[in-house]
C-alpha cells in the first residue's frame, strides 16, 4: 500500500509539470482579469459544484480574507455556500438556476466570475456564464482537459483555462495549484513582491 501511496504522489506531480508550462499564461492572464475588475471597483464571485465548489469556496476565501501575507480584504463571494436560497431556487425554478439567479441579483458589470468544473458540462455553470453576460460582467473557467460545454458559451471577453490531462483526480489538484497561483499573482500585482 505504501508503494501506491508513493506512486500517486508521482503521478500528481508528473501531471503538474506537464500542465504547469501551457498553464503559466493563462493563469497570469486570469489574475490580471481579476486585478482590473477589484482596481474597478469589481469583485469576483466564483461558483462549481461539488468538488469544484469546494474550491471556488478556497478561492473566495483567499481574497477576501487572506492568503499568505497580510493586506486588506478584497471583495470576492463564493455561490453556493447560501442553502436556504439554493433550495428556494431549484424547487421554485430548477437546480439549473441556482447561480445565474443569484449573479443577477448580486453581479454587477465589471464582476468577474470564475467557474470551476472538471466536467465544463454542468447546465447550471452554463446557464452562469450567460448571466454574467447579460450583467457585463467576465468570465473564467478553469477547466478539465475536454472542456465539456461551457467553452461554447464564452464570450471575446472571458478566458478559458483548460488543464490538459485526462485524470479528473489530476485535474482537480490542478485546479487547486491554480487557484494557489492566481491569489498569490493578484497579491503581487496589487501589494508588491513579499520581502
């Protein structure tokens, strides 16, 4: 057991290196997005199911509360934390609307929204996506590497971040890694380097 233990420990990091060289511009890319939308007076609200909403959680709380240094909150909520409204919403609509009825409600043009799904098929991310539009707001996917249906909804604007492998157990710590990565970009780019 210690062995396959061992042997999953380098299969991640097999997969990170892989990714991590075609990831590096568009992971730059996507925290200069969010950058222009806080200087802007935006903020980023991220949503996912599952796993991935697990995740958009790790990313909100980063910026709104910290990452690896001190400095000011930055405005940024996670969807799907309220139950109470996603009941409400799929038994008076359907588990379809739970994001994009609280995006019109709560986004405002200049927003960024970050969609996290290893699948991209989701109907409720997709139906996210077209919310923010319709609200003026950006749009970042990180992805799995088939990218599901979500890349169809995208617009000149948004950014599609698609981690190339196939594992979805790979993709999800990617996925992580990149969230890592983004908030400590957006720290650098807003408070300067750490001493």
């Amino acid at each position: 057991m210690e062995q396959r233990v061992i042997e999953l420990f380098h299969e991640s990091i097999e997969a990170k290196m892989q990714a991590g060289e075609y990831l590096a511009p568009l992971l730059c890319e996507a925290s200069e997005m969010m950058v222009h939308s806080l200087l802007n007076g935006g903020k980023i609200i991220t949503a996912g199911n599952g796993v991935s909403n697990a995740k958009s959680q790790i990313l909100s709380a980063n910026l709104c509360n910290r990452f690896e240094r001190e400095r000011p909150s930055l405005p940024a909520i996670a969807l799907g934390t309220d139950v109470t409204a996603l009941t409400a919403i799929t038994n008076d609509y359907s588990f379809s609307e739970i994001f994009a009825k609280q995006i019109r409600a709560l986004g405002q043009p200049g927003d960024c929204l970050v969609l996290i799904s290893a699948s991209g098929k989701p109907n409720n991310l997709i139906q996210a996506a077209a919310a923010a539009h319709e609200r003026d707001m950006s749009v970042i996917t990180l992805l799995g590497n088939k990218g599901g249906h979500i890349a169809s909804v995208l617009e000149a604007n948004d950014l599609e971040i698609r981690v190339p492998v196939e594992s979805v157990t790979r993709v999800h710590e990617i996925h992580l890694l990149s969230i890592f990565c983004i908030c400590d970009l957006i720290d650098q780019q807003l408070f300067g380097l750490e001493e």
